[in-house]
C-alpha cells in the first residue's frame, strides 16, 4: 500500500526540457522567417531591376509625346486649322495638354 501512495503523490516537474522545447521553436520559427523575408526580398530586386529598362522606355516615351502635344498645341495657338482638330479631339477625350510637362518631363 505505501507503493501506490507514493506512485500518486505529485511531485514537481522540472520546467526545463518544455521551456527549452518551447525557446528552440520559436528560434527556428524565426530563423524560417527570416530565411523567407530574405528569398522574397531578393526576388522583389530581381522583380524591380527586371522592370527597370521598361519604365526607362515608358518615360522616354511619354516626355516624346507631352512633346509633340505641347509642339501641336503651339502649332493651334498660331492658327494651324490641322493642330486646332488634333488639340479639340484630345480635349473631347479628356486628354489635358500642359504646356509645362515637356520641360519637366523626366529624362
């Protein structure tokens, strides 16, 4: 009878080995996001350097054309009847023509 007593009574747990168990996940759980955040950041340079040479196109493009808008424009206030359309049908169209976006277009 003294064996079972003692085989029921309570005795302390040590906290260690769960705590321990506990401190390791959480390392490599960070240890996994960082890995993660690290391979997602490199494809997003990848992504931007990738995209790079099409935005430099797109913005030679466009200063190409605020450009010839602003030359059409110019080109109606000197009572060219051709530019005068041009300049109307871009308007009808919701098309704005600033006369200072071909000298502050970016390069």
């Amino acid at each position: 009878m003294m064996d079972t007593q003692n085989d029921t009574t309570a005795r302390p747990h040590d906290p260690f080995i769960p705590v321990a168990l506990l401190a390791l996940a959480f390392i490599a759980w960070l240890g996994f996001q960082t890995w993660n955040l690290s391979a997602e950041r490199s494809q997003l340079s990848l992504a931007h350097a990738t995209q790079q040479p099409q935005i430099d196109q797109a913005n030679k493009l466009r200063a190409a054309l605020d450009t010839l808008a602003v030359t059409t424009q110019r080109l109606a206030g000197e009572g060219s009847a051709a530019a005068r359309v041009v300049v109307d049908e871009l308007g009808k169209r919701g098309v704005t023509i600033n006369p200072a976006g071909a000298a502050s277009a970016p390069k």
